[in-house]
C-alpha cells in the first residue's frame, strides 16, 4: 500500500516532467491518508502556482505552514502568489520572514545572499513601505555584510538600492558615500556608476555627476535613466 509520503514523492516526479494534473491526483490522495503531512500541502501548492491557480496555492501554503510555521520555501512561494494577486503588503511580510528565518542563508555551504536582501526590500518598496525597505537594508550592513562570501558578485546590489533611497529622503551625504563604495567594487556594474552620479546631481557636485553619468552611458548606452540624467545635468 502505499504511504502519503510515496504518494508525495511520485507526485514530485510527475511534477518534474509538467503532468501537473497526474500530480493533483496523487497530492489529493496523499492528503487523504494523512491530512497533516505539511510537504502533500507545499507540494500541491507548488502544482497549483504551476497551473496558474494562485488562490488555491495560498490556501494550501497556509495549510503547510499551519502544520509546520518553519516550513522550508512555503514563505517565499506564498509571497509570490501574494504578489501575483497584487497583496504586496502581506507578500512583502512573508519575504521578511522567509529571509530571517535563513538570515545566515538557506544553504549553508554557499551562506548569505545580499540578493535576496535586495529583493525583501523591493518588496517592501512595491508595497508603499520605503522607510522598512531602508531599516531592512540597514540592518543587513550592521549585521551582516560582512559575512557574505560565495555571492560577493552581488554586494553592490544592496549598497546601490540603499543609496537610491537615501537619495529620495535627501541624505544625499550618506548616499554619496554608499553609492562611491558600489561604485569603486571590484564587482561594479553599470547600474552602480548610474547611482553613483545620481547621488552625486543630489549632492549638488554637478561636474563629477555629468563625468560619471557619461562614463554610465559609455558602459551601457542603454541604461534605464541614463539618458534622462545626462540631459538633465546637461540643461544645469
């Protein structure tokens, strides 16, 4: 006979090649045999984000997480229905608990991921929340910057989003300083020359701003904001 956790694993595999439908089946059935197997529900959820029935999968997230609150992922898939839905606020939530629940990264040989700081306070910016977006951020350079080793290539990310909300609450000297560390990275894109001039328009420092906005365009002549800002800084 076999178990709700069989059940769950062949589920998975039907999953893997896209019968969604096959999977529902043996989900059903393995919820059936045991309605408080936490990973039948994530598992249906997942096939329901698949089938593109975002309402269904956040029942059956909650339905997990019900049964187990640390359950591995369910934060972050529910987050992402919540999105899908347009609920940013409370999609924006479970992105923050999903990220401390793995503040020290979710895999641990590979450790924090500044990215997925990022991508929390973006959350929070879809959301109409800045200033948690800004206290997230903050939060991540006291704590813990500077323990990130295997995604060094994304450090500039959370300096350069930082540095842009800085921007609009009009410390443009703190901006300045963060977007200049972004800026002089090894692992500088142009996105991070982009803040760095932006930061240095509100700084009132218009000649380096128009130098460094140039050198922007030479590193991408398409550059979403690039082109505003050189005519801008042109016309001042």
């Amino acid at each position: 006979m076999l178990t709700s956790t069989l059940l769950v694993h062949a589920a998975i595999d039907l999953s893997d090649v896209e019968d969604y439908i096959g999977a529902l089946n043996l989900l059903r059935r393995a919820i059936a045999i045991d309605p408080n197997n936490a990973q039948a529900y994530f598992e249906r959820a997942m096939v329901m984000l698949n089938l593109g029935r975002n309402a269904d999968a956040i029942a059956d997230f909650d339905r997990a997480l019900s049964i187990n609150s640390e359950f591995p992922g369910a934060y972050y898939w529910r987050s992402c229905a919540l999105t899908s839905l347009g609920n940013h606020q409370k999609a924006a939530d479970d992105r923050l608990r999903d990220l401390y629940l793995h503040c020290n990264g979710s895999d641990k040989t590979m450790g924090i991921n500044p990215q997925k700081w990022v991508d929390c306070a973006e959350a929070f910016i879809n959301a109409g929340n800045s200033q948690k977006a800004r206290e997230l951020l903050e939060d991540y350079f006291d704590l813990y910057a500077g323990k990130v080793t295997s995604y060094v290539c994304f450090e500039t990310s959370p300096m350069r989003l930082l540095a842009s909300l800085l921007i609009q609450s009009g410390d443009s000297a703190q901006a300045c300083e963060l977007a200049k560390r972004a800026y002089s990275s090894n692992y500088q894109c142009p996105a991070d020359i982009l803040t760095y001039a932006t930061a240095l328009e509100s700084s009132g420092n218009l000649v380096d701003a128009r130098r460094t906005c140039a050198e922007a365009l030479e590193a991408n002549a398409q550059l979403p904001g690039a082109i505003d800002l050189y005519e801008r800084l042109a016309n001042t």
